[in-house]
C-alpha cells in the first residue's frame, strides 16, 4: 500500500491467451486456443469479483498495457518511469 512506485499490467483478452496458448505450445501441452481463452477468460471474471483483495486498479498505480508491447519494451517502459521520478 506505501509502494513508491505502483503498476497495473495488464493486456487484451485475445493477445494474452496467444501469449499463453504459445507457451503452451512450447511445452507441447495439449490444449487448445479457445480452450486458453475461456479458462483466462474465467480467471479474470473471478480474479475481478472475489469478495476479499478483487483484482482493480487503485487510483494511485500506473495503468501499463501491454497489448503491443514485448516482454523488453514493457521493461524499458517502467524503467522509464522509475527512472524520471527518481530523476536518474
């Protein structure tokens, strides 16, 4: 809650579960796309609704979507800010 620094990461539905499905792929599990899509799809539904500590951004975090971002740029994205708060 005293974090200096705050982020909320997040990403659209589809690109995730393409994230996910390839890594998936990777470990040559056997699942598919749709099947990818509707468990985050869940998760999220119950991630947002839990009655204790829901997943929602607070007011005082960074939004970061990472939708069109690769795992380097989101990095050097956050570098950033810490960066120019800290006034390296």
């Amino acid at each position: 809650k005293d974090a200096m620094f705050k982020f909320y990461i997040t990403a659209n539905l589809k690109v995730r579960a393409k994230r996910r499905f390839d890594e998936f792929k990777k470990l040559k599990k056997k699942i598919s796309y749709s099947e990818v899509l509707k468990s985050l799809r869940k998760r999220d539904y119950f991630d947002k609704n839990r009655k204790y500590s829901p997943l929602k951004k607070t007011k005082d975090s960074i939004l970061i979507n990472t939708s069109k971002l690769s795992k380097k740029a989101c990095f050097l994205k956050i570098k950033k800010i810490m960066d120019s708060k800290l006034k390296y």
